[in-house]
C-alpha cells in the first residue's frame, strides 16, 4: 500500500496521455460492454414463471409452413393441457414500413388463459374479447405511436393481401415481449382472408399452457406423436427454445461478434502496450535509481505493471459502467422498433470487461516493464534522461 | 589498526564491447576504514565511478574481489545485493536523479519504503534527514522547484536517510556552481566528522579533494599515488 502513491503519482505524471489511454481504453469496452449485451439478451429471452409453463408447436418443416386451426382442439384435448391458442404472423404495416412492430392474430378465447402473465384490467379483456375487430395493444406501442383506448388502426399486411381496420380495446403491460406487440382476432383475420383467397383457416403456430411445468415435457412429446403421421406434422418446444431458435436462425452472429471483441481487445492491447513502452522508456533512468536505492527487479515489475493494470481497470470500468448506465436509461425496446426488447448489461458482463482490462494491463505492460526491471542498474544509470 | 570496512585485493574489470576489450580497472588494492572520508581523483576514462560502481554492487569484478563489510559481494544474488544496497550504501549521483514526480520529502522516504517502518517512523526519519541538510522548509516543494545545489542536498537526505555505513558520492559537485559545491561538500563534510559516515566521493574538483582524509589517484584503471591529507591523519 505505501508503494500506491508512488504508483499514483507516476500515472499522474503525463495527465494527458494517461488520459488517452485510459480514454481509448473506455471507448473501447463500451463496444465491448455493448456487444456482449446483444449477445447476452439474444441467448436470453426474457422469462416469466407463465412462459415456463408455454410450449410454441409449429410445423416440423419450419416455421414458414402453417399448421391447420383444427390442431388447436386435438392440442386441446391432451391431458394437463390448460389452454390452447392459434397465432398467425399478420405483417400489418402501420402507415408506413420503418413503422415496424410484431403484429398476430390469435384466437381471443383462451387467450388470456395461455397469457395470464400480461397485465390488463378485467374490463379491458371483456372489451377486447367481445369486438371482433377488436385490438389488444401493448403499452410500449402505444406510447410509440401515441395510441389510446377506442383508436382505429388501419394495418395492411405485407405478408397476406389483405388489409384491416382494428379498434384499440385493450391496453396491456408486462408479458415476455414487455408490451412491444399488437394482437387481433384470428377469427377476423380468417374472415378476411377466406374473402381474399377463397379457402383458408391456418395458424402459424400454437401457445400451449400446461397446468404444471412437469407436464411441460410430456405434452410436448404427446403433442408431437399426436400429428406424426398427418399431413401436417409438428414440432413443440419451450417459448424459451423456440425463441433461441431465432438467434439460430441469425446465423453466424454470434461468430461475428465473437470475433469484432476478440479484434477490439487485440488493437486496445497495442494501444496500451505504445503507451506503457513510452512512459517505461522515458524512465530508464529512476528505475536505475530505485534500484541502486534498494528496489528488486520484481518490486519494480510489479509497480509497472501495476501502473498499466490501474489505467485498463479504470478505463475497463468507465466503458461498461457507463454502458450499463446508458442503456437502462434508453427505451432500448422502442428504439429498436421492439426488436431488442431489454438491454440490460449483466454484471457478469461488468465482470467480462474487468477480467479484459486485466488483461490488457497485464499484457500491454508485461514485455516492456520485464526488460526495464532486469536492466543492469549501471546500464539504467548510464542513460540521458 | 582495526579491520578495514572495505578490503580491495587484485581486483580488475574488462569491459567487452563487441570484440574490443577495455581494461577500466586493473589490479587495484585498497583498504578503506570505518569514518575515513575517500576522494577518488584521476583523468576522465581511468575508471574512478567503474570502481565506485564495484564498492556499491551494482556493477561486479571480473578479476580479484571486493569485501565489503566481511561480504563478497559476488557472493550475493541480484536481490540479496539490492537489500545490502538499501541497508548499507547511501547514493550520491552527479545529476542528483530525483524522481520528478515526487516532493522533496517523497524522494527522501523512498528507500524506507523497502523497510519495516511505520508511516510515523518514516516521517520522523525523513524529518531528521532534511534537517541534516538544512531543508526541512522545502519539504513539499518538487525537484524542479529547487535549485541544483538545494536539489543534491534532497539527494544526501536521502542517501542518509536509513543510516547507511557509508556513503558513496559520484562527482556530486560536478553540477553545481562553486556556491552550492561548497554546501554540499560542507554537509558530507559534516556527515564525516559529526556522524561518523564513511564517505568515498568521487571527484574531479581539487577543492572538493581538500574536504577529504585520503586521496586515491587512478589513471588508466591504475592506483597510481595516496595523498593523506594532514588535517586528517
Ligand atoms: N558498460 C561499459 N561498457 C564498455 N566500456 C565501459 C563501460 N563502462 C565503462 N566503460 C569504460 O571503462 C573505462 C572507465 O570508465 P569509468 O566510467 O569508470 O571512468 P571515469 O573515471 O568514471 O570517467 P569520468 O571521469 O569521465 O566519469 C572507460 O574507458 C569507459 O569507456
Ligand atoms: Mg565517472
């Protein structure tokens, strides 16, 4: 501890480019902090003791094949199943294209049952239950766009060739998606498109609620053995895994962050270790000094590199500190059109930046404070400040 | 006469620089004792600091050897010379080699820090250090905001400041102006006769010869001639 000071007052010592390194440093876990939360938030679908209870069946092939309405009662009818409800991707477009947000229709009986995690007074469900054309909006989306209750919304699907006209009916919050998605009823959505198409009555997919999560498995397998054999076979999985299936739908994202983090730790490393060789180099000389005063070749090492691991500590700590700072303060889910729906830096991500500040420290200082210290002290001495 | 502090016996140093030999010391004996006051002189090149180096273990013989207080200091590995430096020697450089981001009174502390000392024991050591040197007004003051001679006076409290056995002092003077030469040479001269110091300077200032006991003469990595000097012997 008596050395710290000594420590202190050589980082002090060139306030400036201290200053840039740690700076650098800062920016750089920031990035850092940032991408390790994407891929943290992509893994880690948000989760409620409700969703745990959900399994999403879709159509074994992909999720791109719909699936007959008519599984929904046969789903229905397996034991520990509490509730069952249809879902189509609608693709409504609000106005305009950047106005994007998920929008499905469902079937609103049940609904509430497979969805008893979303917060919404009773009214407001009667409301939205009894209006055929009726909508049931989540809060973000309506502070978005700056709906209330009793609103038109006039959506064209870009997905369907149909378009339809929905009244706000219920305003709800919570729920894994946080109140980023519009429903409608699938029973108008049918209408609509058996207008357009002739013949229709598909879903995407199914929400299947058990009673209890030991069940869960079970219904699954039963689900899936039920239509084995039909011409529209399935595939159920927790909401949990069907959303990861996304992330792997995204491809090699995670390789590609992977690799912009392992590129950023590499060239701030290079940064620091051009800073740590100037402030050595410039002090040849006072290291001879130390060390004719008595200081050991490990006392000085460890004063060097300890001066280099406090400067990529600081600046490990500023960037993803202020990471976690920024982003609990921003609308993350309105921003992104409710594509990132939380983005909330984990402590072990702060932990992740730290353990990388370290490292830089330890490896930026290591080579050059090592050659320092082992310096014959006549040899230090000898240098012209 | 009792045993001498530092005993020199054939001792020679080669410098190999490429495939060139240089012979800085050759054959050198010499006996220096507790409370002497040794001035070093000779031509630039004769190898007077390469010696002073040798005495202090921060550079080593490649013939003969050097015992200093019963210890052959090729005996001891890098660290073990590193705490028989911190213990025993007190350095003086030309350049005085203050460490610019520290106070006057930080510069003095450093080689406690290497010690069991309490903080308060420190201060109190340092205080007495500065006080010897007549400085105890500067303390808080940097290196850059002293005056050269104000500067080495700094650099004897520290080399004083653990109660080394001696006290060695490469051309201490040989940046200073005549003034601040006479003060410092006048404080190690204090140190020699009030406090006892060892001291070994070396110099190429005949006046600052004049503060000395005894006077070795080196030319060419050569003990060439002993001045006693009378008001000491
Ligand atoms: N590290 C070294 N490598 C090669 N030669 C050296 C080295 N150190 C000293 N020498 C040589 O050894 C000889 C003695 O050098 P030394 O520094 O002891 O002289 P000096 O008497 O202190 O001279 P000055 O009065 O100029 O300081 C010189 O010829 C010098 O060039
Ligand atoms: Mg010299």
């Amino acid at each position: 501890m008596k050395f710290l000071r000594l420590l202190l007052k050589n980082l002090l010592r060139n306030k400036r480019r201290s200053l840039l390194t740690v700076s650098s440093i800062a920016v750089s876990l920031f990035l850092v902090a940032t991408l390790e939360t994407v891929l943290t938030e992509l893994n880690n679908p948000p989760e409620t003791p409700d969703s745990a209870l959900r399994l999403i069946t879709r159509h074994k092939i992909s999720l791109f094949n719909a699936l007959p309405i008519a599984h929904r009662d046969k789903i229905a009818g397996i034991d520990g199943v509490e509730g069952v409800v249809g879902s189509m991707w609608f693709g409504g477009i609000y106005k305009e294209p950047s106005n994007f947000f998920a929008n499905f229709a469902v079937n609103a009986d049940g609904f509430f049952n497979v969805y008893p995690d979303l917060i919404i007074s009773e009214e407001e469900k009667t409301a939205f239950l009894e209006d055929r054309t009726g909508a049931l909006v989540g809060k973000s989306l309506t502070e978005r766009f700056d709906w209330k209750l009793g609103d038109k919304i006039f959506l064209e699907s870009n997905t369907w060739p149909v378009e339809v006209e929905v009244t706000i009916r219920g305003i709800y919050e919570g729920g894994s998606d946080l109140g980023t998605t519009l429903y409608l009823h699938w029973e108008y959505y049918q209408e609509v498109m058996a207008a357009a198409m002739g013949q229709w009555g598909f879903a995407g997919t199914f929400s299947v609620r058990a009673q209890s999560s030991e069940e869960v498995l079970r219904i699954a397998k039963e689900i899936d053995a039920l239509f084995e054999n039909s011409s529209f076979p399935t595939k159920t999985e927790t909401e949990k895994a069907f959303l990861l299936s996304f992330v792997a739908m995204l491809g090699d994202i995670q390789f590609f962050i992977t690799s912009i983090i392992t590129v950023v730790i590499f060239t701030i490393i290079l940064v620091a270790a051009n800073t740590m060789a100037m402030s050595i180099r410039e002090r040849v000389r006072e290291i001879g000094v130390l060390k004719a005063l008595g200081f050991k070749s490990t006392q000085v090492l460890a004063m060097l590199v300890g001066e280099a691991v406090l400067l990529a500590l600081a600046g490990a700590m500023i960037g993803s500190l202020g990471a976690r700072v920024i982003f609990s303060a921003l609308p993350m889910a309105q921003l992104t059109s409710g594509f990132i729906q939380r983005f909330y830096v984990t402590p072990t991500t702060l932990l992740l930046c730290a353990g990388i500040g370290l490292l830089v420290g330890l490896v930026s200082a290591g080579v050059p404070a090592w050659t320092a210290a082992r310096r014959p002290v006549v040899e230090s001495l000898r240098r012209v400040a | 006469m009792n045993k001498p502090l530092i005993e020199i016996n054939e001792l020679g140093k080669v410098f190999h620089r490429d495939t060139v030999e240089i012979r800085a010391l050759d054959g050198i004996d010499l006996s220096i004792h507790a409370g002497e006051f040794v001035c070093l002189m000779g031509p630039s090149g004769s190898g007077k600091s390469t010696l002073l180096n040798i005495i202090a273990g921060i550079d080593y013989a490649t013939e003969g050897e050097a015992v200093v207080l019963d210890t052959d200091l090729s005996s001891l590995n890098e660290d073990g010379q590193a705490t028989w430096r911190n213990q025993h020697v007190g350095f003086v450089f030309q350049h005085f080699n203050l460490i610019p981001v520290l106070t006057a009174f930080e510069n003095v502390e450093l080689p406690l820090l290497l010690t069991s000392l309490s903080r308060k024991e420190r201060r109190e050591h340092v205080e007495t250090a500065l006080r010897v040197v007549r400085l105890t007004d500067r303390m808080e003051h940097y290196p850059r905001q002293l005056s050269g001679g104000q500067e080495q006076r700094v650099a004897i409290a520290r080399a004083i400041v653990t109660d080394p056995t001696f006290i060695l002092a490469d051309e201490p003077t040989g940046d200073l102006d005549a003034e601040s030469a006479r003060e410092v040479l006048e404080v190690l001269s204090t140190l020699n006769s009030e406090f006892g110091k060892t001291i070994i300077m070396v110099t190429h200032d005949p006046r600052a010869a004049e503060f000395a006991s005894v006077t070795y003469h080196l030319d060419k990595g050569l003990l060439t001639k002993t001045v006693l000097n009378g008001s000491h012997s």
